[in-house]
C-alpha cells in the first residue's frame, strides 16, 4: 500500500540520506545531524516512531497522523516567588519590580511544520523493515480487542476509525478464531448470572448490552435460541 503512494510523492531516499550522515559523523542512527538539516528532521521523525511503535502496534493512517503533528517545545518553567521572599520587609523587595520583569515567562516557541515527504520516508522504511504492517495490527487489535469483551461490528468501526482500509478489516474479522456468538454468550453471562432472563423486560437489557458491546442481531439472538434449547 505504501509503495504504491510513495510512486505519487516526492519520494526520499531515507537510506541514503542516513548512509551519508553516517560517513560525515560518529552520530548514531537517530541523533539530530547539524550538517544535514533533512537528516536531522527525519532521524528525529524515525525516533518518534519507534517510540509509538514501542509502545503498541499502530496502523499506517494512525502513525502518519500522529507524526503529522508538531511536538510542543518544552518551556522550562518560572520559578515561583519563595514564601520567605514575600515576607521580607517591603524595603527589601525594593528591586522585585525589575525582578519580576526578568522572571516573566517567555512566550512558548511555535512547533515547527512537519514536512509530509519527511513523514512519508519514514513510513517507508518502517515498512521496509517490517515494522509497519496493517494487516497485522488489525489481527492484533481484533484478539485484544474481543479478549475485553467487543464485538466485531464496534471492533470494524475503531478499524476504520484508525484509517484501517475495509478489505484489510474485512479479510482480518474472516480469519479470525473468535467465535462471536460464544463471545456474545460469555459476556451476557458474566454481566447478567448464568441464567439468563426470560422475560423479554429483562431480555432488552441484555439486547441493549451487547449491542453497546459491538455484537450483531444474530450473535445476540443465537445465544437465546441456545438457551431456550
């Protein structure tokens, strides 16, 4: 998928671009190059992204997005005025007027624009080295997701939420091992005791649950002609 973007888009050597930096440095893969602005931008875009990725699995549209935006530059903050200085007399805080003009805060610096050629190298290279894969992240956001009880219709929407393409949801839901209506059943049960009500009062309470859960009409209403069973 990402090649085939890539073929439309100013495209960057990211490869290349390190390999160079490297010759012209002791600097390791990720640290800031003075020499090489390009470089520098996209090794600190590369750190970021091991970091996300670190942290969980994330789609194409989902990392790209959060690469997109700016970090805040840090701002370190004004020390505040100590409660032994305010109880000085007042002829010894006689230079706190300059003082405090000093001490003002300084307005926080504007995040710089982040280049989307940049964020599309380092898209690329992640891909390149496996690091990046939708087609696993939806597997892998699927088994956790059901693991804490969700249905595969409110599972399928987050997907796409994330920018997830549908035949990549599609094709993941279908190999799947979950069986939804034996989900269906364990989460009403869990929720509402082994013995499920009868009563179609209480049986829309367990109606509502699951479809708040995410499960299909189907899953639902099997779980009740096996009970009724």
């Amino acid at each position: 998928m990402s090649n085939e973007k890539a073929s439309n888009q100013k495209v960057i050597d990211l490869k290349r671009i390190l390999e160079e930096v490297e010759q012209n440095s002791e600097a390791t893969l990720f640290a800031p190059q003075e020499k090489d602005a390009s470089a520098a931008k996209i090794n600190a875009l590369m750190s970021r992204a091991m970091r996300l990725l670190s942290q969980r699995d994330h789609g194409e549209a989902e990392l790209r997005r959060k690469l997109l935006i700016p970090p805040v530059p840090f701002v370190k903050p004004q020390n505040k005025q100590s409660r032994w200085s305010s109880r000085k007399r007042p002829d010894e805080n006689s230079f706190d007027e300059e003082n405090a003009v000093k001490a003002r805060a300084e307005p926080r610096p504007v995040p710089e624009e982040i280049q989307e050629e940049h964020v599309q190298a380092v898209i690329d290279y992640c891909y390149q080295h496996h690091w990046l894969d939708d087609a696993k992240f939806a597997s892998h956001y699927i088994s956790g997701r059901s693991n804490k009880g969700y249905g595969a219709q409110r599972i399928r929407s987050e997907l796409l939420q994330k920018g997830v393409d549908k035949e990549i949801i599609t094709t993941a839901l279908e190999e799947t091992e979950v069986d939804w209506c034996i989900l269906a059943r364990d989460i009403a049960v869990r929720k509402f005791g082994e013995n499920l009500p009868k009563d179609w009062k209480e049986k829309s309470k367990v109606l509502r649950y699951l479809l708040y859960r995410g499960f299909f009409q189907e899953e639902i209403q099997s779980i009740y002609r096996d009970f009724d069973d």
